[in-house]
C-alpha cells in the first residue's frame, strides 16, 4: 500500500520547538465544506493528508484572478514576498541561502527493488544515476516528518494538468502544499484550477505531497522570511503508485511538484509503461526564408541556453523562430509514425543571471508583467538586477542584493543567486508558437543534444543512424552548472541532460530509447551542438545567440535530405562551405570549430566507456556498446 493511500498515525507530538508561522488571514472558500467540490478519489487523498499533515484550514483552488490577487497580498503581509513597481504585477521572493537549488542528494526513487531505480555501479563505484529508497525506509522518513507538518497553516488542493487540458497527451496531477508561494507559481508554470477537476472527474492522477516543513526558525538570515527546513529535506517519487512526497524546501525544483517531479520523474516513468517519451528538451518552430516550417527538439543541462535558443532572434534573413516550451518535451507517435511533442509545461522558469536585451530579448519582454522572481537583486526603482544586466540597469540609485542587503557594483560579491528565477506565463511570450497547446502535438523533425564543451567538441554534427544518436545522447558530458548543488566548472557526464531527472534504471531507459526505431515510421535526425568550444587563449570560437540560427540551417537541410555533409569520426559534420556565414562581422575560425584531436576523442571514448561501464554495468544495452565500440575504433586513426 502506497504512503499516500493509507492513513499514518497522527502524532501528537510535533516538533513544536519549531516557531509557529503567524497565520494570514484565510482565503474565503465559497463551500461551508471546501471539498465538496472534490471528485470522491481527490477528497479520499485529501482527508488522508489532513489527518497526516494536521492543517488549520483546507482550501481548493479554483485557479482565478481573485483566489492569486489574495494569495500575492497575504504573502506580502508577511513579508514573505514584496512587489516590484517597475513593472506590471510583477513580484519578488527572496529564500533561505540555504534553499536555493534543488537537492539532487536528498531525491529519491522509491522501489521495491533496487535495480528497478538505479543501476548497479561497479565494486567500488559510487553511482551517480539517482539514489534509491525502500519503500519499508520511505514510511519511516513520513513518518519522522509530516505528522503534524502543516499545523496553523492552510493546506492548499492545487489540481493541475501537465499539458493542455483534456489532451490525449496530457496527464493530471494533484499537488498538496501549505506553501501560498507553490500556489501562486503552479498557476504560472501549469494549467490549474476547477476546470482539471472537471476533466478528471474520477479518473487517475499522480498525488503530489508537499509541506515546507514547519521552518526553523520562522524569520532567516538577514530577515528573510521563507519557510523551509533544510535539514529534513526530503523530495521522493514512488513510480509505482504515481506518488511525489517533498519535504523541507520551498525552492522551484523540490517544490513545484509538476515540474522535474512529475513531468521527468515520475512522466519517464508513465512513459515507458505507455511507449513515449518524458525529456528534459524544448522543442521550437523555425521556418525558413521558403515559408517551411520545422519543429526541433534539444536538450541541454540547466544553465547551458535552452531557453536562449527556445526564443531565438535568428540573425538569417527570412528565418522565424517560435517557441513551443524552453524545458520539457512529451513525445509520442501518432497513427502515422510521426513522433509529435507537446511542452507539459505553462509557463517559464527560467534561469536569470546571464539573460538580458542582448543574450535573450524574447525572455525580457516575456518577464516584464505578471512574474514571480526568487533571488534575484533590486534596484531602488522597484526593478530587477542580476549579472548580466550591467549594460542595460541603472544602478546608481542603489541595489538590495538577493539576501536583502545593500549591494556595490565591483564588490566581488554576486548580486543575484547563479541559480536565481524568473516564473512567467508561456502565452505572453512574443514568439510562442501558434500550435504551443495543440492536442495532438507537434511533428518533431530532429532531436539536439549539448553541453558546454570548451575543447575538442565540434560546433554540430549528426549521427550516422538512431542507435549512434543513441550513443550521442548518453555520452553527453558538460560544465557543472548553478541549477544543483555542485560547484566549480569541472566536465560532468550529463546523459541526456537527464541525469538528476531520470525517474528509473537509465540502463533500462537506454533500452526503451532504441524500442523507438521500431515504434515510429519517420523518426527525427539526430545531432549533438556545442556552442561553447574556446580557442586555446580561452575565447568562444563561435559568437553563438542568434548566430546558432546558422547552425539550425544546416540541420533543417539535412533533414530534407541536402548533401551537406562530410563523413567524419564521429558523425556528419558540415561539408566545406554548407555552414552560412554570409553577414557575420567577423569569420569564425571554422578550422578550429570542427577540428577533432586524436588526443581528445581517444580520451572520450575512453571516459565515457568507463563511466557507462561503471555507472551502468550489465544493464548497458548491446547495442550502446556495439556503438561505443565503433566510435573507438574510428577515433584510433584520428591524428
């Protein structure tokens, strides 16, 4: 019996040397009984958090205007969020410096059995693809954690679909949290309210858990009032029952349960059973100067231009751009063997430091109304700062950093978090797709992988075949980033920038990526990009932004079949002159762009042997290894 499908014992004795929050006044529900509204599944899930959570009030969320405008204000009264002048309801969240990321060593997939999670790594090898819980241990952490967690506060039932409502594509999930913050943010990033309850009428959904866990203390460092308490943070995904608990943390990542939670964790999950896809990509629209439109979807780790490219600004006359999602891609075959993607997602929740009017303008009109950003810095006009913005804020006035402290220019000190947020609505983006919540999806022609790579990897190439794509996907190596809690610029394994998002064995998810070739009659080109390749003095060989529409040029032509190519080492590169360079200002240093070092390349195959080898063991499938090999053996004539 699932954590959530049962009745835990209420325990009188809560951690009450925790500080009580002071209570705001409650949202008014219409009903004298607030879940009457509730289909008989959600109200049984609802009555059994109750029981376990011990809130003071319970209040359904029907999604509207007033219920959010109520929220916003009650969050101000307690200073837990303040608004930002500058703007159109705009407002600004500052959390816990010790709540900033999401806590990759604190999530787990639960399973009866170990293998069923994660691979076995070598003797001796810790591995890195997701930590695993019992579900014997999982009951014990509940236990030692909710009872009583939402005591003098509200419980908030916040239903929401991933996806467009009522598509076939869509799946349904009710989340629980007594955070206003999660509320106000799952109303921006999915489509939430009492039209998914009518949708869903008895049907199944995935039971989202949250409670920030009665913090300590109430009131943080430098005055921040953000509730959390890190040292019992917990987020665990039980794949089985279709069931997300999170404890402890108020951050996007543990706390916005429909996000890497639902849509990766426990979507991969629901994916595989159902024959789909569930991936960290964004998926765009780009139409070339003949009017034919595309869609392609990429997947890079956190921090590493996703959503820069999702909105790009293409600088090739007659190109067009729109964007589908910047995140997450559901993907799935229709009748006719065509792989059609849908973004899960409703709004943006986008990394902010390094997004200006330059890198990123399509983001800045996006943010300008209706946004909630956590962590960033604030400008006494009641605007917005991050790194990034120095060319383009006047800071003279004065800046209060994202700890709320005053803030110089040239300090050293950074003003916004690395990992700081913007959380916007995707429909008031200036370039969102037409076809952005169609039912059935979008066709998908072609498939990216990335990283940051400062050497040896070549601007784009393609993959001679799907299983090579295969290949290009769980090699994906790239920079840490500010998204978890990691530090320094070493090159981490990324698979399929899914690594801290896989919801099962990736040995097994390999496998169910090759099952592909057999599911679909026009499968997507495969290609693997790097915008980030330097010169050996350390500047970025390719001026990247809205020049990478050079590069997509050359993907759409080779998805129509164009001769564009040559046939290297490690997959298709750009033949001499395919790549437009017509009205760049200066002439890259093709040569270096695509060179590919003996050295290198023996080297990574080496490493990514060893890592699949170590990381994955026997649940490698034939046919990666069958790849690796040949790569192997190409690389050794390199020079």
């Amino acid at each position: 019996m699932g954590v959530l499908t049962q009745n835990m014992p209420h325990r009188d004795d809560g951690p009450t040397r925790l500080v009580r929050p002071v209570p705001a006044a409650p949202i008014q529900q219409s009903s004298a009984d607030p879940l009457a509204v509730l289909p008989a599944k959600v109200r049984q899930f609802v009555e059994r958090a109750v029981t376990l959570c011990q809130p003071d009030r319970v209040h359904v969320c029907d999604g509207s205007e007033a219920e959010n405008a109520a929220l916003l204000r009650q969050m101000q009264a307690v200073g837990m969020i303040e608004p930002l002048p500058k703007y159109d309801n705009c407002w600004l969240a500052r959390t816990d410096p010790a709540d900033v990321a999401r806590v990759e060593s604190k999530t787990f997939i639960v399973t009866e059995q170990k293998r069923e999670a994660v691979p076995i790594p070598g003797k001796g090898v810790r591995g890195t693809l997701g930590n695993w819980m019992s579900p014997e241990d999982l009951e014990e952490a509940v236990a030692d954690r909710f009872p009583g967690c939402m005591r003098g506060r509200t419980l908030y039932v916040v239903p929401f679909s991933m996806g467009p409502v009522g598509s076939p594509l869509s799946k349904i999930g009710i989340e629980l949290t007594d955070s206003p913050y999660v509320v106000a943010s799952m109303r921006i990033m999915t489509r939430m309210g009492g039209k998914v309850l009518e949708t869903l009428g008895d049907g199944d959904f995935v039971k989202c858990l949250h409670s920030v866990g009665l913090p300590e203390p109430v009131t943080g460092p430098s005055g921040i009032r953000w509730p959390c308490n890190p040292a019992k943070t917990l987020i665990a995904h039980v794949p089985e029952r279709r069931e997300i608990l999170s404890f402890g943390s108020g951050y996007g990542g543990n706390s916005l349960l429909g996000k890497k939670c639902f849509a990766l964790r426990i979507g991969s999950t629901i994916a595989r059973r159902e024959g789909w896809l569930a991936e960290h990509m964004l998926i765009l629209g780009i139409t070339n100067p003949a009017g034919h439109k595309r869609y392609i979807a990429a997947a890079f780790p956190s921090a590493c231009g996703k959503t820069n490219l999702a909105m790009l600004q293409p600088s090739l006359p007659g190109y067009k751009v729109e964007c589908v999602g910047d995140d997450i891609a559901w993907m799935r075959f229709d009748k006719n063997g065509v792989l059609r993607a849908i973004n899960p997602e409703n709004g943006f929740f986008g990394v902010a430091p390094g997004t200006s009017s330059t890198t990123n303008p399509v983001a800045m009109a996006t943010v300008a109304s209706n946004t909630i950003f956590t962590n960033v810095a604030r400008t006494a006009d009641g605007g917005v700062y991050w790194e990034g913005l120095e060319k383009e804020v006047d800071t003279s006035a004065g800046v209060t950093d994202w700890q709320g402290r005053p803030w110089t220019p040239g300090s050293g000190a950074p003003s916004a978090h690395p990992n700081s947020r913007f959380c916007a609505p995707a429909g008031q983006c200036p370039i969102i797709d037409p076809q952005w919540e169609s039912a059935e999806g979008v066709p998908i022609s072609a498939i990216l992988f990335g990283g940051r790579r400062p050497e040896g990897v070549p601007l784009v190439y393609e993959a001679f075949n799907w299983e090579h794509g295969v290949l290009l996907g769980a090699a994906m190596r790239s920079e840490a980033t500010a998204a978890a809690e990691h530090k320094g610029k070493v090159i981490m394994h990324d698979p399929f920038a899914m690594r801290p998002f896989f919801g099962y064995n990736f040995g097994h998810y390999l496998s169910h990526w090759l099952s592909m070739e057999q599911r679909g009659q026009r499968l997507p080109k495969i290609f693997h990009i790097n915008w980030f390749r330097k010169s050996p003095s350390g500047q970025f060989l390719w001026p990247g932004f809205g020049e990478n529409v050079r590069v997509l040029d050359w993907v759409l032509r080779r998805v129509e079949g164009e001769p564009c190519a040559r046939r290297s080492a490690v997959g298709w590169l750009p033949a001499e002159g395919a790549l437009r360079l017509d009205g760049l200002p200066q002439r890259p240093d093709l040569e270096q762009l695509f060179s590919l070092p003996g050295d290198f390349w023996r080297r990574e195959v080496e490493e990514v042997g060893r890592y699949l080898a170590d990381q994955v063991g026997d649940d490698l499938p034939n046919q990666v290894a069958h790849q690796l090999d040949e790569l192997r053996q190409r690389v050794a004539e390199l020079e």
